[in-house]
C-alpha cells in the first residue's frame, strides 16, 4: 500500500480566490481545523482555523500566508513513511504530489487504520514486545516457541528504544498470551512489555500511542 492508495475524496481544497468567511465554513461544515490551499494542482501549504480568525470575513486567501509543513510526500511513499510524517501532531492530513502535481490529501485517522489493518491489530489477539541487542535474536527460534504454546505471529515491527536496545513486537493471534509470554522468558528472552487486544474498529488512544512509540525511529 503506497500513498496514492490512502488518498481521500471528502475533503475540501481552498483556493486564493476564496475568502476567509468561504473557508472558516468549509472548516466549520466538514469538521476540520486546517484544509490545503491549492492553485493550479499546484499545493501552496496549509490554512488553519486559528490563523484566518485574525483577518476579516472578506478577506481573499491569496493575501494571507499559509503554513508550510514543508512535508512532500510522493505518490509511491510507502504506508509505514506516511506514518512516519504524521510524528507531528499539529498536522491533520498529508498533501501527496506527483512530478509537483497536487493529487490530494491524506488524512491521518485513514493513514492509521489502514497501518491497523495492515498489521493485523483489528484481529483478536495480544501484543508482545521482546528487548533485545541487534542480531541477538532468530525469528525462527522465537516463531518455534510460539508455535509450541498454540500461537502463531501474525506481524511484527522493530524499532530501538533510547539505550539503542533492539525491541521485538509481535502480533500474536491469540490472546491468551501469559503462557507464551513465560516460555519466552525461560528461554531467555526479556520481555518488556505484553498486551492481551480485543478486536478493535477504530484507533484508540492506547493503539495510537503504542503505534507512534514503535514507529518513532
């Protein structure tokens, strides 16, 4: 999945010739804080709510400065980079372009849960983190343990924490991990965290942050 697969079709673009009161009711009616300003397919940044309130209703865009995220994100940019330049929360969607070409926007919750999706996390089961050094660890090893408790991974992802130790975490299709969880460790992996999931249909606050803790790297 790449990002012109995640782009959305509901939300609105400004243009210069529109005022001020035009997009404060764009904002107001689609429930959205900020929307791209866009001239010619050609994307000129960002206008917030906050930022057109200290002008007046008549005011055109093409007289205010937008803000520039300066964040470019290609078509073919892969999911797990789109998430990636979502680390900055002021940011409610993503302009993708093309050869400078403005092809549209991405909004955040769509680029989430479709890494949700991707990784399997909507599906019943439990999460396990393993902390390790880099290269000390066999997938096959820990895949076998696993296997002998009933369990089989569904999707992993690395990343390091600040002392450059190497974290492991598994989706593991069950969620009746506690047995799983001590084999590991008589095995002598540590285990710095586990979490036993439910299906979910949405991003929670806890999947949110467990996602941006792990993908901040």
């Amino acid at each position: 999945m790449v990002a012109k697969d995640l782009l959305s079709t509901d939300v609105p673009i400004l243009r210069p010739s529109d005022n001020v009161d035009r997009a404060l009711q764009l904002m107001s009616d689609f429930k959205y804080s900020q929307l791209p300003l866009v001239e010619n397919k050609i994307y000129s940044g960002i206008l917030t709510e906050d930022h057109l309130l200290n002008y007046d209703f008549d005011t055109l865009l093409e007289e205010i400065e937008p803000v520039d995220f300066q964040i470019n994100i290609d078509e073919n940019f892969p999911l797990v980079e789109v998430i990636k330049s979502f680390r900055n929360e002021n940011i409610e969607f993503l302009p993708v372009q093309s050869k400078g070409e403005f092809l549209g926007i991405i909004e955040r919750k769509t680029a989430f849960q479709s890494l949700v999706d991707k990784m399997v996390l909507s599906e019943s089961g439990g999460l396990i983190e393993i902390k390790t050094k880099d290269g000390d660890y066999q997938l096959s090893d820990i895949s076998r343990i696993i296997e002998q408790e009933s369990g089989k991974i569904m999707s992993m992802f690395l990343s390091h924490d600040i002392l450059n130790n190497l974290l492991i975490t598994l989706k593991i299709d069950v969620s009746q991990i506690s047995p799983i969880v001590s084999s590991l460790e008589r095995h002598g992996y540590e285990i710095s965290s586990y979490y036993a999931s439910e299906p979910v249909t949405n991003l929670e606050k806890d999947r949110y942050d467990l996602l941006m803790k792990y993908l901040s790297i």
